[in-house]
C-alpha cells in the first residue's frame, strides 16, 4: 500500500461499489484509513452519481416491516432481461420504523421507540444518530444538506385548522415574495405548521404556519439545494434549506388551479424537477420536465406513457374491452422512479412491480425482483449509497 500514491489509491477506490469499499476497510489498517478520509467520501460519491442509482427497499407487512434491502440493477447480456438483486441490510435497534426519503447516501426513518421517532442512518457504514422528538401531528417531511452551513437539516409540516371563514380572494406572503391566490372556502382553513431541525441540534425551530397544505409524497423531492411539494391547490411550492424560506416554483401552462389536469407527483429525472400528470381518461402518464431550474418557459413534456398493468396484477383486472387487449391501472398505483442513462423510465406500481418503459420503442418490461428468502409486497427509493455521515458532508 505504501508504494501506491494516495491519489491513485483514492482514485482506485473510489471506484468501486459500496458493498466492496465497506468491505475493503478490513483488508489493513492504511486502507481502514482511507475510507474514512473525506477526499474519498466525496470522490466516491460523485462517481456513484453519475451511474443509475440503486434503491433502498422496505418490505411492507404486520410482521417483517423492520427490514431494508438494498437493490441493485443488472442486465442478461444474452436476452437483456432485467432483474434486481434485493440484499438484506443490517438496520439499526428500532422496534418499528417506516423509510421517510434518502439524500447523499443517509436515510431518514420515522421510528417507533420509547426516546425519539427519527433518526438518520447509513446502511452501509451502520452509523445512525438519533433526532430530539418533536410533538406534533403526523405531516410531511424533508431531509437534505444545507450547503452554507455544512449541515443535514430536517423539515416536519404538520396542520392545524383556524377558525371558520369565508374569502375569495386572498394576499399571501411567504419568504419574500407575495403571491395572489383566488381560494373560496366555507369551511376551517387548514394551514401548515412548520418545524426545522438542524441535525446536531437539541431542539427543533418553529417557522411559524403558511396557508398551504402539501401533499403527501413516496419520495422527497431535492433539487438546486430545495425541497419540493405540490399543494392541494395545484401549487408547486420549493423550501429553501439556506434561507428557510418557501417559495412558488412555476408550472407548466397544461397544470392550472382551474384544469382538470392535476399534478400525480413531482420526482427528479437525472437532477431536474419533473412533474407526472394524468390525461383525462387516465390511461396516459405525461411527465414534465424542467429544465432550467425555475425558469417556466423551460418546462418540456418529454415523456407519454401509455397505459400497462404488469404481469403479477393482470389476472385481478379485465380488459378495458372486448376489442381492446390492454389492462388499466388506477394512476395512484403508479410512481416514476428514476431516469436511466439509457433513457428508460422505471416506474413502480402498486407495492409489488417495478417496470422498465423503453422510451424509444414504447414498450414495458417487468424486472424481476429477487430478496433473500422472502418475496413480499415493498416499497422503493433511489438511493445514491455512500460512506457519508452527519459528522461530515458531501460536497456534491
């Protein structure tokens, strides 16, 4: 080890999978060393970004839901077939837990246990740190890297409900930007009750409450350094982590508060925010994608999806016809995972099928999902790994 340059050591190992760099700590104390040395974490992890990710997936059921797997995509050079190999992760002494998002190789769980609900993990260097509790109630929430500070930040949005009113026409102010909206409500306005936590601080920050409500998302959605949620209004509002501040990101002329058309979710497609609507009859997805980021002339429809129930579900659904061989799916079954550098979209559908949509030749493709010993219903996330932890950072 000592004849091989530093520089070529990192480089060399800098390239290699997750699994065989954790490994390699235990080949002599020198490379131990290195692969704690933050030259390496950040050099590692920018190669891991720009291949395909990999996923975190939960299995969802009474009795197993306290297990990770971590999933890897590989091809048959001879059929092309695809499949993924799901392996067991180590998690940590939880007595319950539910996988919240991934950003930079950590993950946020919302645990079950007696002294705090989230903590923030790495599968793969077993690290976690446990989060002050906060008493609430169950929102959404956020997780990403504040780059001013150098700190991992956790945002919780809860509700509450304010006295009975009746407006038409209301003058909101979030951060510092005003923005009209045109809202009619007889009934309790629900607001948004924000909490901040600064990994490493004893105490959450109250933000104080804002006159939306988010929805609920299977993944957070992280781009330029902001999060990301739609509105119940047709709204897409960003959270910036350096200034703390909300602010409305525009959408596409095709997604109004007045249309039909209706955002399903937003997700990241190769570092862009993009947008997943439903034609009218539903049996089209349409993703957005914007390319230059908050710039609303930049918004592309780059992909038509047509309608596809995989294998596993077809024989509990009929054909939408006699004349038309083609099953159907209701939208809310279906999640975008991620954009592959072969231009492929994997898309998961109800909690037990990940698909392959060739989007040059239209066609579907059903990865076969493959877990040590069980086969069960799940839940995935694309997960960049890393030897990342919250005593250091990714310079990404």
């Amino acid at each position: 080890m000592d004849r091989i340059p530093q520089e070529l050591a990192l480089d060399i190992l800098s390239r290699l999978p997750i699994p065989s760099l954790v490994q390699s700590k235990s080949v002599c104390q020198d490379w131990s060393t290195l692969t704690h040395d933050q030259l390496l974490v950040n050099k590692h992890f920018k190669q891991m970004v720009e291949n395909d990710p990999s996923f975190i997936l939960q299995i969802m059921g009474y009795s197993i839901q306290n297990q990770l797997y971590f999933g890897d995509l590989s091809s048959d050079p001879n059929d092309g077939n695809v499949t993924m190999i799901a392996k067991k992760l180590t998690i940590p002494p939880l007595l319950n837990f539910h996988l919240v998002s991934s950003c930079n190789g950590l993950l946020l769980l919302r645990a079950t246990h007696p002294s705090f609900e989230l903590c923030i993990y790495n599968p793969f260097t077993r690290d976690y740190i446990e989060l002050p509790k906060l008493s609430r109630h169950d929102g959404v929430r956020g997780f990403g890297f504040d780059p001013t500070t150098k700190k991992y930040k956790v945002v919780e949005i809860s509700y509450k409900r304010t006295t009975p009113f009746t407006f038409s026409h209301r003058v909101v102010r979030f951060g510092m930007r005003r923005s009209h909206q045109t809202e009619t409500s007889s009934s309790s306005l629900i607001e948004s009750e924000v909490h901040i936590l600064t990994v490493g601080s004893p105490t959450w920050r109250n933000l104080g409450c804002f006159p939306f409500r988010f929805m609920w998302q299977k993944s957070q959605v992280l781009v330029n350094r902001k999060l990301h949620w739609r509105t119940t209004t047709n709204l897409i509002m960003s959270f910036d982590l350096a200034t703390e501040q909300f602010k409305e990101v525009p959408r596409p002329d095709v997604i109004t508060s007045n249309s039909d058309r209706r955002f399903h979710e937003l997700v990241i497609l190769r570092g862009c925010l993009s947008a997943v609507s439903f034609d009218g009859n539903n049996q089209e997805l349409e993703i957005w994608v914007m390319k230059e980021y908050a710039v609303k002339d930049s918004w592309v429809k780059q992909f038509n999806i047509g309608a596809y129930v995989p294998k596993i579900f077809q024989s509990n659904y009929q054909c939408h016809s006699s004349s038309n061989s083609r099953f159907y799916l209701p939208k809310n079954c279906i999640q975008v995972l991620c954009l592959l550098r072969n231009g492929g979209i994997l898309l998961q559908y109800g909690n037990k099928a990940i698909v392959f949509y060739d989007s040059h030749c239209r066609t579907f493709q059903d990865i076969q999902v493959t877990f040590e010993g069980i086969s069960s219903c799940f839940t995935a996330v694309a997960h960049v790994a890393s030897l990342n932890s919250t005593d250091t950072f990714v310079d990404a």
